[in-house]
C-alpha cells in the first residue's frame, strides 16, 4: 500500500520507512527511471527529442538550475511545466506548513515549535505534484517581499513582535520549498530583485529583511529568457547568469510535419469534430505559410513568428469552412484554397514588420500564402498530368471558385473541365463527398496558375480562372 494512503503522522511515516530525497535526486531518480522504461519524458513536446530534451535531461541529471532561451512560442514555458511530471505523484509535509516542510526536517519556527510538541504524533498532509510548482511571470514591479517575504501587519498587529520569525509572510520562492519554481521572461525583473537571488542559487537559502534567519530551502530553480528582452527590455545580470548551471537553446520546429503535429495537437477542439475535414496540403500550405514567414526580410525575426501563428492560422481556416457548411447545409466542413485569405485576421496581430505601411500585413500575408501553395502543390501534383486542363483552358475554357461557392457545385466543374477528374481523385482518394472534391479542385487549379500556366482574376465572387 502506498504511504499515502497510511500515514497521517510522523510517526506513521516512520514506520512506513518512507524516504524524503531532496527535489534535485527526486528528479533524477524519476527521470532515471522513464529513460530505462523507455517512456516518453516530456509528452506533448514536439520537435525537440534530438536538441532541446537531451540537454534539458542531462542538466536534470546533473542537478543543475535551467534556464531556457529563446524566441516567442517556443513552447519554453510549456516545457517547464511539464517537470512537474518528474516529481513522485504525492509528496509529504507537517500539516498546514506554509512552506512545505520536511517532516523529518523541519525549517520553519511553526514546524519545529509542533513538532517539539508533539514529537511523532505530528500530522502531516501529502501534496500533489501541481501543489509543488510555481510559477511567476517576471514584471518591473515585483518585489523582494513578493518572491521571498516581509514582515505581516497583521500577525503583528495580533500580537507578535517584530521580531518573531511568526510575523513573517512567505513569499512564493519559500512557499515552493521541495518543489520547482519558475520566473518567466527573467530579464524583465529589475536587477536589484535578481540581486536578491544571489544566495537562493548559490547557498540555497533566503534572507528576509534584517532578521538573523536563515532557510535552507530545497528549490528546483528554473527561467524562461527571449534574447530580444537583453537589448529591448531589460538583462539578466551576469552573476544570476553564471549561477544558472545549463543555458538551453530552443528552437521552432524545423520540420513542416512537426509544426503540423503542433497545430493538431493545440487547437481548440469541440464536440462536432467527426464533421471537419482538413486534407493533408491544406494543412502543410497552413505550417508552410509560418515556414516562409520565419525566412521573410519583411517581419522581424528578432521577435519570432511564434507556433502560435500556426495554430491560430489553422483555426481560422477551419472556421470558416465550419461557418460556409453551416450556411450551405453541407454534411462536412472542408477548407479549401479560397478560405486563405482570412487568415489575415489570425495572423497580422502576432508578427511585427521591420517597416509600417498602411495595409501592408493582407499584402504580406498573400504573398506569404502564394509561396507556401506553391510549394506544397509541386510536392501533391506532377505538372507533367495537367496538360489535359491546361489546354482546356486555352480552347477558351473558364472556371470559377469562392470561398462561398457550394460545394455541391465542384463536381460539375470537374467534370467539366477535360483531365481535372483524374488530378482531383489522386488527390482525394476515395473520399469523392463533394466538399473534398471542392477543396482538391480548387488546389489544382490555383497551382496551375502559380505556375503560370493559368490566369486568375480575382473577384467580388472569389477566383476566376482562364487562359
């Protein structure tokens, strides 16, 4: 039986030979134990198993603070978070301890004071994982007193002096005692507060106020930086710098499958998701529009084009398919070519362009679109089996496409116009419901004209293709 569900005094976990490590083995003993099980560390990471995560597990290994560098929206706060997997499920304190005591050894004056008391009869209570982290966001107006304590008005005005460890409010830092904490965006905390961590990363301890005390807390210590805030913002200062033991690189994810992996896996879902369809292109042109933005001279790349940008893109572009199959009555949501340029409304909040011109982000964001499908279909389609449509066209053939048009129109128009049928379904495979049909023959289309082998007028309706 687990300690857990035995213990409820010092006494009883005792008995229960139950070993209290300190966080840094804690880790490590947990993270020793997933590698040779051969599970997954960090579930729900994507893209860094050969860069981020072995330097990441190699500084858990070694029992060193991190701290995690890199550029918007790439999951370092996310990754941080996920620690808190390698921490046993329940960990044990003295009852109502304010900063997590160990049972066996006390810091606090409470703790000891109880268990002089009470010796082995004191009562503990046991804290889950998500108990044992914290986490600040790094702001100008922090305080020593908020991250490490200060003098409580009103247990004094109870009747404690001055003087008395009683009267001390905790800050979050000794509060997470045994656990792991964390200061997002660390630059951004004035430099007399870093100052104040010096003896926390070194001695392991804090000094509040002027009082003569010291607590040897068991912190796991780790902070998120965007290299853009040391110019922009603010620095960490260098001693705080040297005392981190591994300085970790992150990164975006290098591959379009990847950078699709992540948008599947975090955008929002709801309970009618067995009616949306998103082909396999759509989905790459969506990553490959934040690929081409990453290598665009037109938006900075000292701020990022975070994976946000992905998925909020996806989003858009499945909302609006959403949106016309409710109007139309259609059996399946299906996001097609035509939905594109929405996506303008997802995307222009979250870049920052190195030079501002009126209506630039739509004129960006459609060249950044163009590119991507231009890309992606060389890699779907074989030019070589699309000489049949071309010349279609040039016997004076027309077609048109909207984000609004029905679907149920498309397999006429595919029909109609002399080898798109065979292109379509190579595309579609045997999914021939007409809202996939929709969204393959709008992908041929548009890609030929990209390639220049049709023009596009662009319309009121939506897209006019013709020779």
């Amino acid at each position: 039986m687990s300690p857990v569900n035995q213990a409820r005094t010092i006494g009883d976990l005792r008995r229960s030979g139950y070993q209290v490590l300190p966080v840094r083995e804690e880790l490590r003993k947990n993270l020793v134990a997933k590698i040779r099980a051969e599970e997954i560390v960090f579930p729900g990471i994507v893209g860094f198993d050969d860069t981020v995560i072995p330097q990441l597990e190699n500084a858990i290994l070694a029992g060193q603070d991190i701290i995690l560098l890199g550029e918007r929206g790439q999951a370092k706060s996310r990754l941080i978070r996920s620690l808190t997997t390698l921490l046993d499920e329940y960990a044990p304190r003295i009852a109502g301890c304010e900063i997590n005591d160990n049972p066996y050894k006390p810091i606090c004056r409470a703790c000891r004071d109880l268990v002089d008391a009470h010796g082995d009869d004191t009562e503990i209570e046991w804290m889950t994982r998500e108990e044992r982290y914290s986490e600040k966001l790094a702001t100008p107006d922090i305080s020593i007193a908020d991250l490490i304590g200060e003098i409580d008005p009103i247990k004094v005005a109870e009747g404690r002096h001055l003087s008395n460890e009683l009267a001390i409010h905790y800050g979050l830092v000794p509060r997470t005692n045994r656990g792991i904490f964390s200061i997002n965006e660390l630059p951004d905390l004035a430099e007399r507060i870093q100052v104040g961590l010096f003896n926390l990363m070194e001695e392991r301890d804090v000094q509040i106020k002027g009082y003569r005390l010291r607590l040897p807390l068991d912190v796991y210590v780790v902070a998120t930086a965007n290299p853009e805030d040391y110019t922009n913002r603010g620095r960490i200062v260098t001693p705080l710098k040297d005392r981190y033991g591994a300085q970790i690189r992150t990164h975006y994810p290098r591959e379009v499958r990847q950078e699709i992996d992540i948008m599947e896996q975090e955008r929002g879902k709801f309970a009618d998701e067995d009616k949306l369809v998103a082909p396999a292109y759509m989905k790459e042109i969506v990553a490959e529009i934040t690929n081409q933005a990453r290598r665009s001279n037109e938006i900075n790349q000292r701020s990022g084009v975070s994976v946000r940008v992905s998925i909020a893109n996806y989003e858009t572009l499945l909302g609006n398919a959403v949106r016309r199959a409710i109007r139309h009555g259609d059996q399946i949501a299906c996001p097609r070519i035509t939905d594109l340029p929405y996506i303008v409304a997802s995307f222009a909040g979250k870049i920052e362009l190195e030079t501002f011109e009126e209506g630039r982000e739509g004129k960006l964001v459609d060249d950044l679109t163009r590119r991507a499908v231009l890309r992606v279909f060389g890699q779907h389609v074989d030019m070589g089996q699309l000489e049949e449509v071309v010349a279609f066209f040039e016997q004076g053939g027309r077609a048109d496409s909207g984000s609004e048009r029905r679907a149920a129109d498309y397999p006429g128009l595919v029909r109609q116009v002399d080898g798109l049928g065979p292109v379509v379904r190579k595309l579609t495979g045997d999914d021939q419901r007409p809202e996939v049909v929709a969204s393959a023959a709008e992908f041929v289309l548009e890609g030929l004209h990209l390639n220049r082998r049709l023009n596009c007028e662009r319309t009121a309706a939506g897209y006019r293709y013709q020779k």
